[in-house]
C-alpha cells in the first residue's frame, strides 16, 4: 500500500442493520447488472434507429465494458480514499444521470458516449459495493450468504436484463432500457444514505495517473483491435498494430505498478495464487458468458423472429438457473467445500452447456436445444462467481478492500468486453467466409453457422476458466488456514 497510514471509522454494525445495508447494496448492484445486458435485446431496435451497422452495433456493450473495467481500479481507489457511503451515493447519482443522457441520445455516436459514461460511474459504484461487503460481513456462514447474494444478482442480474430488455423495448421503446435505470438509482441511494456506515481515510488522496492512462490505454487498444477485425481480418496490418500497441502499455503497466510509491493496482493483491486465480477464473467465465448472450440474442430475433418480449422470456431460464446454482449450490456449500471444489467443475457444467450451442441450426428448437445449454450455463457460472467474489477479496488488508474489490470487477468487466469483441469477431468472419465460399447459402444458415463456430470458441474459453480454478485456486474452506 501507499506510504500513508490509514484508519477506519467502521465500526461492527448490529446484525438487523448488516442485512438492511446488503439490501441496498444489492439494489445498487442489480443495476449494474442489468446495464451489461439490458441494452442487448433493445441493440437490433436501437440499431436501426440510429442507423449504425453491424460492425458498429457491440460498441455499445463494449463501450460500457470497457469504460467500467479500464476506470474500476481508479474507482476502487477513490472509494477507499473519498470513503465508500459518498462514493457510493456519487456512483448513484451519476450513473443516473448517463442513463438518462442515453436514453434521450439523437445518434448513436451520443448513446454510446453516454454507455461509457454509464461505465465509468459504475466502475466506481460497483467496488464500493464489494468493498462495504468484504469488510462489514465476516463471520463465514454469514459471509457466505451475503456473498451468494452478491453473487447471484451478478451471476443472474445480467440475464435477467435480457427480460427486463424485452419487455420495456416490446411495450415502450428501447429507450427505456437506459431510463429505467433512474428510479433504481433513486431507491438505492435513498437507501444507502440511510443505513450503511461511512469508512474514511486520514491519508492525503494519492492517484496513480500513470498507472490509470497505461492500464486504460493498454485495454481499450486491446478490444478496439478485436472490433476492427470484425472488419479487416485479424491478419491485417491496422489489427496487428493494434494488438502490438495494446501489449506495451500493459507491460509497462505491470513495470510501474511495481515501482510507484502509491499503485493504483498493489501487485501483491493479483499476486496471491488464490486472488490471482479468481480474477482469471472470473475472466474467463464472463467472456464466454457475454458471448453466448450476444449470438443468442441474435439468433432468437433475427433468425428465429422472436420478438423483443419472446425473446427476453427466453432469457428467463438463465435467470432461475443462476438463483437456484447460488443459493441452492454455492452458498449452502461454501462454508464446508474449499473454493476451486465448487468452481472448477461449475466451469465445465457452464462449458457444457456452451457446448451445446456449437449445434444450433437455423431450426433447431428452443426447448430441446437453447433452454437445456441456459440452465446449464446459469447453474454452472453461479458456482464460479459466488466464491470468485469472496475469495478476491479474502485476506487483504482492509484499507485496501477497495482495490481488491475493483480488481474482481475489473477481471468481469473486461472478461465481458474481450468476451464480447472477440467472440462477435470470430461469429461476423465464420459467417462472411461461408457466405463468400458458398454464394448460394441462406443468410440464415450463415448467420448459425457463425453463431456455432463462435459458441465453439466460448465452450474452450470456459473450459480453461476450469482449469484455472483447479490449478491455482488452493484455498481450503473458509476457517482452515490454506497451505503456503
């Protein structure tokens, strides 16, 4: 940490207020939540409002993403600094205030500016969320019931998006996607004023500058590459460079997080195996999870003709699934199973169901086909986040809760942002290659033959998320000292 000593005003609250408090920051999280996807059954109608072409459509997802996920250790810092009840009413108050702005947005240059900028509030809402968790629960029975709470709105909260999505965009427009996001903003910051506890800082605020333009730079160089390549080919000249500028900020990253006497990132948070394996497991897990939910949302309205509302029903079953794998699985287990016994073979299940999609056809059924691969997606992922997010905030030192909790964030930010470029990359050139080699093929088959081949790639992603857990993760169950 810093050179500065800080304290914390946090005192131990009464039980009724801890849960009062979860409650609210739960409110506030759902909205986050909601915000990576809500917009995804809304894309195809905003789409042809703002006449943007497909190439152009997955910035608004991954402006969101990649503002969130390039700011989140910024705002972890600032939480921890400005203290995380007024960083978290200031997370509020913004982020409503961007929705609205993309709501009202004219073109679609505005709505994805106000994206980032919904990304950029929430990359400060969001680990003062995880933060006030981490420090206020830590009695493990409770911890893990708190965490699964957690866990679930944002293993499900993302799903359940999707139905919230089709429903305003069916009955209102898809512009209410963004507006719904002011009342909920009202209730939990009304909330969040009321009930939960300020933590200060005596320290003089020190902000790593460096650290933020490289680690942000490095990133956004990294998914603007992946997007162009939807374009040009990933053997292009202009993706090449690309790809070649976006490892040098990141390495010098890593040099001056090393060496600056106030990191924005402290490496001795990523470098613990079972931190650092959490926030690669939880990379991994949300890129294959984002993708199947942009193929999937495509291939219900455009090549099935689902509507908006049909198709957010059609979400639904990710949604119970996610519920029922955090709170019937992962948080009934955690106190008794070591981390990696829950996350690794949730993982493969997720893969599993990924797998699944790899046999799409233009009519496959829904119910024998895209329900089955949901439940297992939902059930598999609840068991990797649950125990991601309290193991990536276990054991560091509370001043500096605040940066772990963006870090966790920060790795499903950008899992999500990557995920999404990538998978929507690999789905446009599958399909642009058939169409070329074979002229006389249906556009409908082409566009499932994409969605196939991309759904193929996330089943590997996934798998390797598993992996990653089995390896690294050695955590023994919460009370039991883990090996060196």
């Amino acid at each position: 940490m810093s050179g500065a000593v800080m304290s914390e005003t946090m005192a131990v609250q009464p039980a009724a207020r801890r849960w009062t408090s979860l409650a609210f920051i739960a409110v506030a999280q759902l909205m986050v939540a909601l915000d990576a996807t809500i917009v995804s059954i809304a894309l195809p109608s905003a789409q042809t409002t703002l006449q943007a072409s497909d190439a152009e459509r997955q910035w608004v997802i991954t402006a969101y993403t990649l503002s969130f996920g390039g700011l989140l250790l910024l705002g972890g810092r600032v939480a921890d600094y400005l203290g995380r009840k007024r960083a978290f009413i200031l997370g509020l108050a913004g982020f409503a205030a961007a929705s609205a702005v993309g709501g009202w947005s004219p073109t679609f240059g505005i709505l994805v500016g106000a994206r980032a900028l919904q990304g950029a509030f929430g990359a400060l809402l969001a680990p003062t969320a995880l933060s006030l968790l981490a420090v206020t629960f830590i009695e493990p029975r409770e911890r893990a019931k708190a965490f699964a709470v957690y866990g679930a709105i944002a293993g499900s909260g993302a799903a359940a998006g999707m139905l919230l999505g089709g429903v305003l965009t069916q009955y209102l427009t898809w512009r209410w996607c963004l507006y719904v996001n002011i009342p909920i903003a009202v209730v939990a910051g009304f909330g969040g004023w009321r009930f939960l506890k300020d933590s200060r800082s005596s320290a003089t605020a020190r902000f790593d500058i460096a650290g933020l333009v490289l680690g942000s730079g490095g990133l956004v160089a990294l998914v603007y590459a992946c997007s162009l390549a939807v374009t040009q080919g990933w053997r292009s000249g202009a993706v090449l460079t690309l790809l070649a500028a976006s490892a040098v900020p990141l390495v010098l990253f890593v040099i001056w997080e090393a060496r600056a006497i106030s990191p924005l990132l402290p490496l001795h948070i990523v470098l613990d195996r079972n931190r650092g394996g959490a926030y690669l497991a939880v990379a991994l897990g949300i890129a294959g999870m984002f993708g199947a939910f942009l193929f999937l949302t495509y291939y219900l309205q455009v090549v099935l003709r689902y509507s908006p509302l049909e198709a957010g029903f059609a979400f639904l079953p990710i949604t119970v699934a996610s519920q029922a794998g955090s709170w019937l699985i992962a948080s009934r287990l955690m106190p008794y199973l070591p981390a990696r016994a829950l996350m690794a073979p949730g993982a493969l299940v997720a893969a599993a169901g990924m797998a699944l999609l790899t046999q799409l056809q233009p009519d496959s059924s829904y119910l024998t086909l895209a329900l089955p691969a949901e439940v297992l997606l939902g059930l598999g992922t609840s068991c990797v986040m649950v125990p991601a997010f309290s193991i990536g905030t276990l054991g560091v030192d509370r001043r500096e809760a605040g940066a772990a909790a963006a870090t966790v964030n920060t790795a499903s930010q950008i899992g999500g942002s990557l995920g999404t470029a990538a998978l929507n990359t690999i789905a446009a050139s599958a399909t642009a290659t058939l169409l070329v080699s074979q002229p006389g093929v249906d556009l409908s088959r082409a566009l499932v033959h994409g969605y196939s081949t991309a759904a193929g790639w996330g089943t590997a992603i996934l798998v390797l998320g598993g992996v990653v857990a089995a390896l690294l993760i050695n955590a023994r169950r919460p009370g039991v000292e883990a090996p060196d």
